[in-house]
C-alpha cells in the first residue's frame, strides 16, 4: 500500500506515519506530497495555536472517502520535543481513524506504537490523577480500546500491591548480567547468542571480563551506599557455561555486590532445557537464586525443529521436575503464540501440557519478526498464522491464565509483533518477577554488565533515560570491557552525586 501524504511537510512525521501504517498493511510506504503512483491520498489540514486542530481526508483516485477532525488544547510544555509530540499525536489520531474506516481493522492499543503501554498509566497515577478521569484521558488522546485499558489497569494495580515502593526506588539499582552464548541458535533470535562450540572468542576470557565488571560496579555501589533491588542473569543461555563457572560468578556476586542477603530478587534464565544439569541446578540452590527460567516456547516436537531449537518436549518436562526436586520454587515458562506451523490446536495443546506443571509464572510472547533473526531473512520458508487466528491465540491465554489463577503483571509490545498485539507476563500471585516489573516501567536504573547488556540510567530528580550498550559479540567486549565499565561509572558518579539526589 503506497500513501500519499498531503499538508505535512515536517520530515518528523514520516516515521511515527510509517509506524502507524505498518499496523494495518504487510508492505507500505509513506510518499510525502502529491504522488501519481499512491494507492491512496490522505490531506491533512493542521492548525496549532491554542488549541491543536487537525483534520484528515482520506481519498482514492482523488474522491474523498473517508474523513476525521480531532481538536485538543495544546499544553503548555518547555522543550520542543514535547510540544511536537502533542501535536504528533494529534495528526497520529485523525490518521489512525481514517485508515481504520478504510481497512475495517479496530486497533486496540489506538495510536500507540511504543514498546511500554503502561507507563503511561503509572505516569498519571503519579500525578495523582483520579482512575477514571486518567481512563478517559487514554481513551480520548490515545484511541486505546477499554478492553487494554482494563488490562493496563490490572497491571498496573498488580505491581504496586508487589512493589509498594515502586515509585521511590530510584535511589537504588537494579543489575542485569548478559551471558552471550547458547547451545545453537533459534531461527527467531536476535539477542546476543553465540554458539557456545563456536568460534566467537572463548568462554574462558569473556568470563574473565565480566568478573572483573562485577568487582568495579561491585565497589562503588559499596563505596556509594547504593542498594541493590533486583539482579538478573540473561543472555544466550546463563546455564549454558559449566556448574563450576556458575559456581565462581555467584561467588563473585556475593563477594563483590553489597548486602546480597537483601536483594529482593536473583533471577537465572535456565530457557533451554538442554542446558540443566543436576549440578548445575546444585549450584543455584547453593547461592540461593530464587527464580529460573525454563522456556518450552512450544509442546510441539515439529515446531521446536523449524525453528532450530535443539531439544525435546520431553526434555522440557523432565528438566522442570529435576528444577522441582532440587527445590526451585519459582520457575517460570515462556511460551510463543503464532511460531511457524502453529495455530489454535497446537496452542491449546501447549497449555494443556502447561496444565500438568503450574509453573509460577508462565510469559505469553507474541512472535515479532526482528529484522535480523533468520526466520525475518526467509520468511518466505516459515508460514504462521493470520491476524485473526493469532487473536484467538491470545484470548485462549487470557482465559485459560483466569482460570488457572494466574493474573497479569507485566507487559511490552514490540515492532511487528503478529496482531499488533503484546507479550503479557502471567503469574499466581505473589510470584512476580520483581525485575520484569522494573525493567518495563524504568522506575530506576538497570546497570548492564557482560556482553550485549543494554544499560539504562534514569536521573533519580529528573526521570531522564540515558542508554548505555556494552558490545554484543564477545571478542569485541573481551577487548574493551575495562573501558565500558569506566564509562558506565563515570555517568553513575553524574547520576549519583549529591546535588542530584532526590529530596
Ligand atoms: S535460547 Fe534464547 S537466547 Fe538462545 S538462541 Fe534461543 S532464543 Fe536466542
């Protein structure tokens, strides 16, 4: 689908246009101004004073078929980038409403295209808005639907009864620990992986780095009186090194962090079943970690197969019981909606098998074509499922978490995701990850160590996000680690200095 905009020079629209667009059509492109070769012409007509008035006229072959107005006063605000983002949505609204009509397709999270729906809730809650006033305002600025309002609102509800304190944590941290590397490659993945028979620079070395990471941060948080909330090892795989390297970084965690006894949550992604071991599970029980990962994605042999996950079914389930017996008990599972091959029978499958284990959390992804996973390069060669099929998916999620007593509490969205829709983390209550909460709604700031760690400092007065990005592979982070943890102390000593501690 070519679309013509007409009466929007700004070049700042074109992405957000873009954005939106892709949420109706497979392919499209916006072509700014008049273009013979358009499928379709829309004319905007904006107007900002006071007030922010817009107008939309959607044509094909130049005979207007569908049309929108939206006003809205424009708010005060001291930096242009905010003002432009008022105005922004205001064009997004008429867009969104036009392109509705002509394609008959509701969107259920409106004009919102960003990745964390329910900072926008947390963010009025703050500001004491009452709950219904702060409903209707999503409703008439952001077109979101009442059904995803009612879920941001159960999310959000949820977080705050886990972390009553959610809003004055910025004086603490939380740490992320990226172990890049996995047994093989999924044909979905774009996180930083590497096989670990592979040739990208050794274990050995990459270890070496992110001990020494580990002691830096480790003493300044010490010398700094900066307590620590949660800690979460993620990657690749985290079980994929041997019980004797677990062994020796969670000594480390314990030496070099301070008052580990308190942290709230240490998390250890076990995703691939084919990385447990007895020993290994040893290890976790030795250094107290209190939730792992087990990540079927799917009961289906065959899908597993397709997309290059190298383990069983029966893998999946043996190592969720050994996790059991050695006493885990916070396990939580992911699984995918709409991987190649699969529709509502393989799905419902999937959560019957869930069934038989109750883990304590169970994370309902939505697949995404990342631009550089494989599956993305030859998507011709993996068939999923239709939009309407993948809404079915996730409304038997929905049901079946209910009536399991799971509740939501946390949730993302991500680019191309299938449906437009969201991945939704579920949990029996009580069981939330403390992490998965504080890292969706940038509350505080996440320290990244290890290798494809993303970094994300938020100034405790001013909510500011400044990102930080160790390397991805692990030859480039073997040479350079000592410079990256330099740098990530020196914004902390900005971030953390006297005169910007909150009152
Ligand atoms: S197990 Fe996870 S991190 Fe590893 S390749 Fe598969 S999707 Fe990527």
């Amino acid at each position: 689908m070519r679309i013509s905009i007409i009466g929007l020079e700004d070049e700042r629209f074109n992405r957000p246009l873009q954005l939106i667009a892709n949420l109706f059509f497979e392919e499209s492109k916006i072509i700014t101004g008049n273009a013979e070769e358009a499928d379709i012409r829309i004319e905007f007509h904006l107007q900002v004073q006071e007030n922010i008035s817009v107008s939309a006229e959607l044509k094909e072959n130049f005979d207007k078929i569908f049309a929108a107005e939206y006003q809205r006063e424009m708010l005060p605000t001291g930096s242009e980038k905010e003002r432009f983002k008022q105005i922004k949505n205001a064009v997004a609204h008429v867009y969104l409403t036009v392109l509705q009509d002509l394609t008959g397709i509701t969107q259920k999270w409106g004009i919102l295209t960003g990745v964390r729906p329910t900072k926008l809730l947390h963010r009025k809650v703050q500001e004491g808005i009452p709950i219904d006033a702060a409903h209707q305002q999503l409703k008439a600025d952001y077109l979101i639907t009442d059904e995803k309002i009612e879920l941001m609102q159960q999310i959000v509800n949820r977080q705050l009864s886990v972390i009553p304190d959610l809003y004055s944590l910025q004086k603490e941290v939380s740490i992320y620990i990226g172990i890049p590397f996995c047994p093989t490659k999924c044909a979905y993945c774009t996180f930083p992986a590497y096989a670990i028979n592979g040739r990208q620079g050794s274990v050995d070395s990459f270890l070496g780095g992110l001990h020494y990471e580990m002691k830096k941060i480790g003493a300044w948080l010490k010398e700094k009186g900066v307590r620590i909330t949660t800690v979460y090892y993620g990657g690749g795989t985290p079980t994929s090194i041997t019980a004797e390297e677990m062994d020796m970084l969670y000594e480390e965690m314990y030496m070099s962090f301070p008052d580990v006894e308190n942290i709230r949550e240490i998390t250890v992604e076990a995703g691939r079943p084919d990385t447990i071991t007895p020993e290994k599970l040893e290890v976790l029980k030795k250094w107290n970690i209190d939730r792992i990962s087990i990540n079927p994605q799917s009961y289906t042999q065959e899908t597993l197969k397709a997309i290059g996950r190298h383990h069983t079914v029966t893998e999946t389930i043996e190592k969720y019981h050994l996790a059991r017996a050695s006493g885990m008990n916070n396990i939580n599972m992911d699984l995918i909606i709409g991987l190649p091959g699969e529709g509502v029978p393989e799905f419902t499958h999937s959560l019957a098998e869930t069934e038989k284990l109750m883990p304590e959390s169970l994370t309902v992804h939505t697949l995404s074509f990342k631009r550089a996973s494989e599956m993305t390069k030859n998507k011709e060669k993996y068939k999923v499922a239709d939009r309407d099929e993948v809404e079915k998916m996730m409304e038997l999620a929905e049901v079946w978490t209910a009536d399991h007593g799971y509740v939501p509490y946390y949730l993302y969205r991500q680019k191309n995701i299938l449906g437009n829709l969201e991945n939704v983390g579920y949990s029996l209550p009580n069981q939330e990850s403390i992490y998965n909460i504080m890292i969706m709604e940038e509350q505080q700031t996440i320290i990244g160590l290890g290798c494809g760690a993303a970094s994300k400092f938020i100034d405790p007065v001013t909510g500011k996000i400044t990102h930080f990005a160790n390397p991805k592979d692990p030859k480039t982070y073997n040479d350079s680690f000592e410079a990256y943890t330099e740098e990530k102390m020196q914004i902390l000593n900005e971030l953390f200095s006297e005169k910007n501690s909150p009152a």
